[in-house]
C-alpha cells in the first residue's frame, strides 16, 4: 500500500456517499494550490490525467 492509499481511503469513507461536480472538484484543487503551491505540479499532472481519461491514445 502506497502511504497515499491512506488519504485516497479516507476521502472514499468520509465522502464516498456525496456526488459532486468537476467544477467543485476544479475550485477545491485551486485552493489546494493557493494554500499549497510545492504541489502545484501534482496538481496540475492530476488533473491533466483526470481530463484525457477517456482519451484512446493512453
């Protein structure tokens, strides 16, 4: 288990049950980086991964 598991498994039982929109998502990342900005390249490859998903050349 990778130590990130941790916080992807708590985010999973604490919201788990909630839907929300890839806007909320996209505000609460900015935020992240405001508050956090040594992790603006995480955040910034995440989310670039999480939008080309879908894409068939992956």
């Amino acid at each position: 288990m990778y130590f990130t598991d941790r916080g992807i498994e708590e985010l999973e039982s604490r919201r788990g049950d909630e839907e929300v929109s890839l806007a909320w998502l996209a505000e609460r990342l900015r935020t992240f980086v405001d508050l956090n900005p040594d992790f603006e390249i995480a955040v910034d490859r995440l989310a670039t991964w999480l939008a080309r998903a879908d894409d068939e050349d992956d």
